[in-house]
C-alpha cells in the first residue's frame, strides 16, 4: 500500500547519520587519548599529595606523643619530689603540672602549625601552582600584621619565655611592679593577680619588666622590740629565747619557723628607748603570722617578767598624781576692777558738754 505524499518526511528532516557517529567516534577518540596521554601525569600527582598528607599525618602524631610522653615525665617526677624535704620549697607539684601543661600546648601548637604548613605548601607545589606571588602576599600581610599587633607578640613571647623559666606560678605571691598580690591565672598573654584587698588585676606580661616572687625560697620575719634604756639586755635576750624555744616546739609554728629566732641586737638607742631586733627564717608566705605570733608571745612574757615595753603599762612612779596647785581655782585678776586703770576709763560714758546748746 503506497503511502500518502503528505506522510512522507522532506528529505531536509531526515539526519545525517553517518556524520552524527563520526563525530561521536571522533569526541570519545580525542578523550581517550587526553586520559591516555595525561594519566600517568594524574596518578604520580594524586599519589605525590597522598604520601605529603600521610607523612604529614604520621609526623604530626608521632611529635604530638613525644610532647605528651615529656609532659607526662616531668610530671611524674615532680610528684615524686613532692613527699621530700624539698617539696615545700622547691617543687610544687600542682604548679609544676599546670607549667607543663602549658608548655606542651603551646609546644603541640606550635608543631601542628609548622607541620601542616609545610604539608599545605608543598601540596601546592604538587599542583603546579606558583607560590611566589602567595609567599610575597604572606610576607606583606606578615609585616603589616607584625607592626599593628607587635605589642600582641610582645605579651605572647614574653608569657612563653616566663612559663618556660618557671618564673612564677599558681598560687605564688608576686611584686610585678605595676601590681602586686597572689597569682590564680597564668596565660600567655595576660596575667591575673588577686590584691591584698580581693581587687583582680590583668597584667600584661609584655609590661613585666621585673618580678619579686615572695613565694620561692624562704622569707624572713622581722620584729622591732621598744623598751625602756633602763631594761636589762641580758634579760630581754633570755626571755627571747625563752619565747622563741616554746613558739618552736607547738603546732604549726613548728612547720612555718624555718630556723631559730634570732636576737639580732640593738636596732636603735634613743633617749627615751632602745629598740631590740628580732629575726626568724619562715616558711614563704608566713612570715606574717609569725611576725604578729611573736609580738603577741614577747608581748605577754615582758609583762610577766616585768619588763617595760614602750606604749604598754606607765611605770609606778608616773602613775603617782602631782599635788594640786590651789593657784589653779583662783581666777586671773580683772583690770576692770580698779576705777582709776585706763581700761576703766576708757569704758566710762562720755559727760555731755557743758554750755548751753543751740536747736533750730
């Protein structure tokens, strides 16, 4: 049956079939050629970055618990230290974990930075990217960053180098010149003391320029005794020693006194008193409470031996009052008294004058 003559397609409809596969054979060849020519290229590539992450990886850890492994050590040995004669003075065993703790941080940091960014650069490089025009743009914001933040990486550096020195710690008590009082934060940048009077003071460590630890060591006690110049030396130096004997052999002062109180001599001699100087090695941080312990126990045993300590009890003879002048209850005498004395007359009336006396 013939088909219909509007039915059939215009021959302008009908594709070109052999072209359309020609050009398909002609795409899939070229791609298969770029894959084959550059595959090789890829893969070297691929693998060259693989083993800079792998590497990179393996790096990275194995510093990560070598610093740990360190932390760990000098922690252990710092409690071991701890239970010794030297424990209170030398090593403390929370402040040391705290100082390790930190510097392995920034250690860890420190060393995960470097690590990764070499890694990063050198997969760049893999890439076939030019890293001049980055490193130059690196160095420029470097050095503008440098300038606008130098005081910045001032208190960063000098935080660093005071953890690693072991310069002051948790707990201490410190003179840091622009602020004194006890240490309860450490960081890398600021420093937080707390006052005499509870106020928290933020130092920067950059504006440290000099700091008194009063908790490192020992302290020194240091008591000024004023008697009467009449008072007996020898007396005042048993009674002393006496206190001082009792004072060592009770709780806790047995643990605070570091060494023997002294009797130092005479500080000053005056007219009216000589002042007796009393010293005694302490425990950091204590030397206050033995300062006022010591006062208040010398204190007691003057009064029992007798001896006179100026501001304390008069002595006998001053208590004794002087008679009484009966000049005392006698009122001055008055100029007024006597008509004839100028003050007299000079309060007179004035007489009117004599004569007789002209009105309008």
């Amino acid at each position: 049956m013939p088909w219909p003559a509007a039915l059939l397609p215009l021959a302008a409809d009908v594709p070109d079939a052999p072209a359309s596969v020609k050009e398909a054979q002609e795409s899939v060849t070229e791609a298969a050629s770029f894959i084959e020519q550059n595959w090789a290229t890829w893969l070297s590539i691929g693998l060259r970055i693989l083993l800079i992450v792998v590497i990179a990886a393996v790096i990275r850890s194995a510093v990560r618990k070598a610093l740990t492994k360190l932390i760990t050590r000098m922690n252990t040995s710092a409690e071991a230290v701890e239970g010794t004669a030297l424990g209170g003075l030398l090593v403390n065993a929370e402040r040391r974990r705290q100082r390790s703790e930190a510097i392995g941080s920034v250690l860890r940091s420190v060393a995960s930075f470097l690590i990764l960014g070499t890694a990063a650069l050198m997969v760049l490089a893999a890439l076939k990217i030019d890293l001049a025009p980055l490193l130059a743009s690196a160095g420029v914001a470097g050095v503008a960053i440098g300038f606008g933040a130098r005081n910045l990486v001032t208190d960063f550096l000098s935080g660093v180098f005071m953890i690693m020195e072991d310069q002051y710690g948790v707990g201490d008590k410190i003179d840091a010149g622009v602020a004194s009082g006890e240490v309860i934060e450490v960081g890398l940048r600021v420093t937080k003391l707390r006052g005499d009077n509870g106020e928290i003071w933020y130092v920067r460590n950059g504006e440290i320029k000099r700091i008194g630890n009063l908790s490192q060591g020992w302290a020194t006690a240091g008591v000024d005794v004023q008697v009467r110049p009449a008072e007996n030396l020898s007396r005042i130096r048993e009674v002393v020693k006496e206190v001082a004997d009792a004072m060592a052999k009770e709780s806790p002062w047995d643990e605070r006194l570091w060494g023997p109180v002294e009797v130092l001599g005479l500080d000053e001699v005056l007219l009216a008193s000589m002042t007796v100087k009393v010293s005694a090695k302490t425990m950091p941080g204590q030397q206050f409470a033995v300062e006022r312990e010591l006062r208040w126990r010398i204190k007691e045993a003057f009064d029992a031996a007798g001896i006179r300590i100026i501001g304390g009890v008069p002595a006998p003879e001053e208590e004794e009052e002087a008679p009484a002048d009966p000049s005392a209850s006698v009122a001055a005498p008055s100029a007024l008294s006597n008509p004839a004395s100028p003050q007299s007359l000079a309060t007179a009336p004035i007489p009117p004058p004599a004569g007789p006396r002209i009105t309008k």
